[in-house]
C-alpha cells in the first residue's frame, strides 16, 4: 500500500516515483532551498508540481541579477486545448508578468508531416484552440518585444539553425537518444533538431547572441533538452535550463493520460461548463469500496482525478479543506466531486467569457505576429 | 592501346568506357535515333557529349506535342566558373530560347555547411562567378516567366519539399544509396533531399503541377536523379528526366579533374586572356614521343586537352581540321596548341566583355530575383 500523503500537496499521482525519475533521468530535485529563491513563486512551484531542473539556478540568477533570459515552449496543433494545456501558459503568462520575453513554437512541421494534418487545419487549431486560451489566460501575444509566437514552416531562423544543428550531430549520437532505427524515416530523424533550434535560436547572433533559456517541460521531452545541451555549447551558446512539471493523468484515473483527441480523457478549455462538470463527476476517485470504510480510514487523494483538478488549478482554501475533509472521511466522493465539479464549471464560465472577448483580438494577433 | 578515334566526334576522354559506365548506371544512350528526334540539337548532342539519359523520351515527347516541361540545374557557389560550367550555361540558355523555363538552384546551403563558406562569400560567388556568367553566357535570368534562380536558403518550396520527402524515405533507403555511415552527420542525411527538392519541386502544386521535369548532370551526380526518382511517385509526380554529360578532364590530362579551386587544373572564364591561352599551351597533348614518330602515326586526339576544348567549345570548322592535321601528321602538337589558345582568347576577350556588360544588370536580377 502507498504511504498515505500527509499534507495537502505532497503529491504524488497514483504511485509515480518521483524521485526514481530525478535519478533516472539525471535532473536536479526542485527543493526547498531552489524554490525559496523564487519571488512570489508560482503555485507549480509553491506545490512542488514543478520537480526537478537542470540548470535553473542559471535562470534564478539572471533574475536575481536582472539579466536578461527567456522562455521556450511549444504547442503541438493537432488537438483541442486542456487542463494540462492550462498549466504551461499560466506559467508563461506568470514570466511574462515579470518582463520575460517567451518564444511559443507551433509544431507545425511534425503535425503535418507525421500526423497528416493539413496546412489549414493546422493554423485553424493554433487560432481557435491556442492563440485563444492563450489570451483569455493572460499571455500577451501583441507585445512582440515580449512574445514571439511562430509556424516552424515559416521562421527561418529555427529553420535554418535546425539545418545547421544536424550537420554537427552524427547519425549513431542520434540513434542511441531516440532509439531509431534503420527502418525509421528520414525525417523523423531530422525533427529532432527543429525541436533543439525551437529551444537554442533565441541564442542566435540575429536575436541578441548567447543567453539563458528556460524550457518548462514534462519529462518525456527531456530528450529534446538533452540534444539541445548536446548541441549549445558547439556554437558557442548557454546550454538550455528546464524545468519539469508533474503531469495530470487522464480523467480515467493513474495511469491513463490526457489526450487531446480523446474528448472522454480530459477536460477541455472549451467544453460546454455543464459536461466539464459531469467528466469530472464521473472521473476516478480515490473513493474506498464502501461508505463506512471510508469514514473510518479516509479517501485517498492521491489517487483522486478531482483532487488532482484542486491541486493543480485552485486555490489553497478550497484544496485544504478538500484534503481535510477527504482524509478524515468526514465528505464522501459524491458530495466533493459536486464541489469540484462547481468550481471548474465556474472557471470554464469566466474563461470561455474571456475566450470570447480575445476573439476581436485574434486579426491583431495576426498582423503582428508575422511568423505565425 | 585503346581503338584509334576515326571521327572528329567520336571522342572518349582517355580511356573512358561510356558503354560500361550506361550498363554500370543503368541508364539508357543517347543514340542517333534519339538525337533525330531533336530539331537543331545543341552541339552536345551532335557530337555525344551528351552520351546517355534516363526518360529523355518523356521530355522529347512534351517539346513534339508543343507542352510544357522546365530544366532544372544546380550551382555550387563555392569556386570559379570554368569551361565545364560554360557547357552547361550554354545548354541552358538553348533550352530557355526554345520558351523552356528554368530553375538554377544556388547550392549554398551545402557550401555554408559543409564547406564552410560564409553567406556573405557564397552570394559574392553566386553573382561575380555564376550569375555574370551565365548572363553573358545568353541565360536571361530577368525574364521571371522564363528563369527562376534561387538560394536554398531562401527557397522554402525546396526547403517544405525537402522535409516532407525526407519523411517518405527511410534510413537504410539513404544509407544504400549515399553509403553513409553511423558517424556520418545528420545534415548530410538530410542534404539529399534538399538536392532532390530542387529537381522536384517544379512539380509542387503551387507552381503549377506535375510536369516534365529535366535535368542535365554529369553521371556523378546520378544518385540524387535515382533518389528523386523515387520519390516523386509518393507525391504524384513525374518521374524527373536527365541527361548526362561527359565530363571535361583537368588540364593535366586523362584522369584528371577541372576544380575550381584548383587555378592550374582549369581554364576560368575569368583568366586573363593571355594567362588562358598559356594554360592550353602548357595543358597535356595526345603528342607522340618523338616528331618523327608523330609524323608518321598521326597524333592522338583522345588523350589531348586543347583538342577537347575544340570539342566541347568551338565550331565544326575548325574541330575538323584539326582532327584532320593532327592524325594524319601534318601538323604537330606546338603549332595545333598555339592554334587552339588563340581560339580561346578569342572567346575569352569578347566573352568578358560581354561580362563587363551584364554587370549592369546585377542590380535589377536582385530585385527580379527576390530568391536568389
């Protein structure tokens, strides 16, 4: 039996073991000590969903010198926009908020040539799904001098860089990272490198030379940082810093992932707030086999899909109260899932309210973002 | 001893085994029966120097019917343009008169990559070296309907094409073919594709379809006709046609190589006249050990370098009488050579004031060439 969590976001979802990951993947915890230097940090941080780094000490000192850096991140269009979506472009709106300048990538080349994806649908999911929820959750994507959001078909700079990138790379170095073999495609041993010139072109000459780059990921795109730290130091550049971010498991429960393309397996940003609140009431709880036993032992959070919504979106009031009265037994699964369920139908309400207005904002976005 | 010559035209450099290279290469010859089929062939194809295709019938077909076909050529900004390149230039420019469009391919993503070169080096030799040139050379690189000259850097058709190619062929495919190994490095897995998007990308629908596509090249650049070749039904396309030119020798003679880094192996279209007309002097002859054996054998046109000069460059005229005195004895290898430089300073002296001329146009290909 797992140990039973004894504070509200000391989490671990289903069993995962977070530490064997820090191990096997050679990161650095996210410890106290790192977190305590961080200015009003946010909530990703303050619950430890943020676990582990590499190099972020570099980040944290830029900041504390105010140096400049920046953060990179991408978007897959090829799905519709989740609660795991959410989590990343909170935290981009968060740097933003502190003068950071953030670098969003559209995976436009791999959606379309590995998932077949046409050109049209493409940019129709990036404008309906991203630039959207982007806006409503407060990412500024007029201010160029702070945002650049880019189709891979179209800048150059990662196009170009990704070209120079490969030629410095030889094919076994590549092979034994992504495990390819002589049967795989061509391209998909050349993606690879369009995803290391996402996360290292800031540093280019043409954008203002060599300076840090924090990447927030999950830890199944910490092959991409790694190439990219291959990769940074033979042109002169600062090895990329990243950070890695605990991932939501799918509405079925531990075990199962959210899925863009499954609409039974998350919650959408653009669900209708009625039927996000029935996935959540009909997600997998941490609920034990009878109402008595349950009283007399407790649920058990850390297996709870609604829990895992209060940890990683609300607020702290509602989360303690929540984990207080479920640990105690005191408020069964079904009256806590209404509760939960509530509060995401009001955010979806206020978001889906926000979305609509940052709609007049989507010609602007256009016009001056001339990547995208 | 190789089988004495006994036509002006029938010329194999050296010893040269053009059937065995047509077996060896799986390609198909360039016979009279073909050649018939040209109105007012170009002189390469008189005289063979155009010695074998692949699907050559297809573009034949195309010009008898009165459609559509367009040549597609590569140049390596990399080195000075030699009479190898005039060859080529030349057929373009009988290609374009005949309302042909052409796409020249400025291959600097390669000279960048692989050989170093800075943008700034590539786009000095791609205007003082190629485009002067070939302008003066009679390709009329204005005339946007009728020419298309870009930089692969520039060129994102190329670049789109390359990647979705790539991704419709596998390792082992590229591997086969290029003979690269596991330390070999991924840009130069990748950089077939960028030369098989050049010949394909004609077809594209953006520019207008499937379409006869043609390529002339020497049999050294066979491999990126076979892997286009392969690609091109995966995306609806035309198989692409070629023609293949037999190579000029070094000034050294047999066995040797026109480099155009190498000043000594080459005559520039840029020697001085008169610096030209002593390399031919001092090029390798088909000379006999002694006069009196000269005399009474006859030279031996196929080993000599002024001789193939004549062949690939000047009038029948001249190629026969000289064919004629040199076999027969009459005349010896130090009269024949003064002969021949003199023709080529000739050439070179209005040739380069031809050149002196299209300088003026360099602005305006610029601006018409948004590409390049």
């Amino acid at each position: 039996m797992p140990k039973q969590l004894i504070t509200p976001w000391d989490f671990r979802l289903g069993n995962v073991d977070y530490s064997y990951i820090i191990k096997q993947f050679g990161l650095e915890p996210a410890d106290d000590e790192l977190i305590s230097r961080i200015k009003d940090p946010h909530r990703l941080f303050k619950r430890k969903l943020i676990f582990a780094h590499r190099d972020f000490d570099r980040i944290l000192e830029a900041q504390e010198r105010g140096e400049e850096f920046v953060v990179v991140t991408g978007m897959m269009p090829s799905g519709r926009f989740h609660f795991g979506h959410k989590l990343i472009a909170e935290l981009l709106a968060w740097y933003q908020r502190q003068g950071v300048k953030l670098y969003i990538a559209v995976s436009d080349i791999e959606a379309c040539i590995v998932r077949g994806l046409d050109a049209r649908e493409c940019r129709r999911i990036t404008f309906e799904e991203y630039v959207l929820n982007y806006l409503a959750l407060g990412v500024d994507l007029l201010n160029t001098k702070k945002c650049c959001i880019y189709s891979q078909w179209k800048n150059y700079h990662v196009r170009d860089f990704a070209l120079m990138a490969s030629s410095k790379i030889t094919l076994s170095h590549v092979q034994a990272m992504y495990g390819l073999e002589s049967s795989s495609n061509v391209g998909k041993i050349f993606f690879p490198f369009i995803q290391v010139a996402d996360i290292l072109h800031p540093e280019l000459p043409e954008l203002g030379g060599p300076k840090p780059v924090l990447v927030p990921v999950g830890v199944d795109q910490d092959v991409h940082i790694r190439l990219a730290r291959d990769i940074a130091p033979k042109f002169e550049m600062i090895r990329p810093s990243s950070i890695y971010i605990k991932m939501m498991c799918g509405l079925q429960g531990p075990g199962t992932k959210m899925s863009s393309s499954k609409p039974e397996s998350a919650v959408f940003l653009s669900d209708l707030p009625e039927e996000a609140g029935k996935k959540i009431k009909n997600a997998f709880t941490g609920g034990r086999m009878t109402a008595k036993e349950q009283r007399k032992l407790g649920g058990q959070p850390d297996q709870c899909v609604p829990y895992m919504f209060l940890l990683f979106h609300f607020g702290d009031k509602i989360l303690k109260k929540t984990f207080d009265e479920c640990t105690s037994g005191t408020v069964l699964c079904g009256e806590c899932k209404a509760r939960i369920a509530e509060e995401v139908r009001r955010f979806l309400k206020e978001h889906q309210f926000k979305m609509e207005k940052a709609r007049n904002l989507l010609p602007k976005v256009e016009e001056l973002q001339p990547l995208l």
